[in-house]
C-alpha cells in the first residue's frame, strides 16, 4: 500500500511517454537523489537505451500524424512498461503484491495512452504543426515534473496523476464529440453539393 501512490502515477507518465519514465527514475536512482528506484532501473544499458528510444519519441512526437502512427505501434508498449515499471516498484519478488502493482501501473498506463492518442489525433485535424509541438511539450514537461514530483511527494503526486488523467477523459470525449459532428456537418455539405449540383455532373450523367 505504501508504494501505491508510486505505482499509481508512474503508470499514469508511462502511458504518455514510458522512455522518459524509465530515464528518469533510473537517473533519479543512480544519482542517489531518490532509494525507491530498484537497480534493475538503474543499469546503464537500460538508461542508454531509455535515452536514445526518449530522444526517437521527442522528435516523433511533435510531428503531425508521425505523432499518431507512432501511438499506434506504443498501443501495447507503453501500458506494458507501466506494469513492469510499477512490479519493479513493488519490489519484484513475484509476490500478489508486485502482481496487483503491475496491474495497476498497466491499466492507468492504458488509459493515459488512450488520452493521448485520441487528443492527439484530434489534435491532427489541424492545419499548422504548431499544436503539436505545444502538445508534446506540455506532455514531456508534465511527466517529468510530476514523476520527480512523486519520489517525494507520492499521495499529493498520485492525486494530481488521477485528477489529469480525469481531465483528459472528460477532454477526450468532448473532442470525440466535436470530431463527429464536423464529420457529419461535412458529409452533409457533401450530399447537399451533390443534389444541388447540375444532372451532367452527377456520376454517370
């Protein structure tokens, strides 16, 4: 229980950008800043390649559509790395304990994940690329701030993980919605234009 809050909010950070989760938390171990940190996190082959596969996403991750089809392929990474990420936090004996925590840190990571793929591929109706950058950003800054935020603050940390995670589903939904209707709006100009258009312009006219 006393590593719950830990658990619950490194699985919220591992499902918007897992590589920079293990980054951080290895650096965080390895540097003596925090003892929560298992040694598996702290290797160094683990940290070079949770830095390359960080620096791939940065880049990845502010360029429309890239964003999204990179999303698609982290659908199962990210919830993944969430629950090995929150076991290892446990304690990684193979006890129900680390079993319950690695089901937690999964679904709040899928969750996460879904939040972020879905905005951002509302996000990607937009002309300019700008909203993207802003996007990732807002995201790389909000992991990194928070997970740092929970190595000594993790009950506050967790309820601020929870209360994001909220906010993007109530967001998630009000952007579906908006999705849709512009959709339908848009198919009904379509049929409208199509009616509307001279009989030699019709398919087969």
């Amino acid at each position: 229980m006393s590593v719950l809050p830990l658990v619950f909010t490194s699985g919220w950070a591992s499902g918007i950008n897992a590589y920079a989760v293990v980054l951080l938390l290895g650096v965080f171990g390895a540097t003596g800043v925090s003892d929560e940190v298992p040694a598996s996190l702290q290797r160094t082959d683990v940290l070079v390649v949770a830095g390359v596969l960080f620096l791939c996403e940065m880049v990845a991750d502010k360029i429309p559509y890239v964003d999204s089809a990179w999303d698609t392929a982290h659908t199962f990474i990210r919830p993944l790395a969430g629950a090995v990420v929150a076991a290892l936090l446990a304690g990684g004996d193979g006890s129900l304990s680390e079993l319950a925590a690695g089901a937690v840190g999964g679904s709040t990571a899928l969750m996460s994940h879904l939040v972020k793929a879905g905005t951002r591929m509302a996000v990607n109706t937009s002309p300019e690329p700008f909203s993207n950058i802003a996007m990732s950003t807002v995201e790389d800054l909000g992991v990194a701030g928070v997970v740092t935020f929970a190595l000594f603050h993790p009950v506050i940390a967790a309820g601020i993980a929870g209360t994001l995670l909220l906010l993007g589903l109530l967001i998630l939904a009000f952007l579906a919605s908006r999705v849709r209707r512009f959709l339908r709006r848009r198919a009904q100009r379509r049929e409208e234009k199509r009616l509307t258009a001279p009989a030699s312009q019709w398919p087969g006219g």
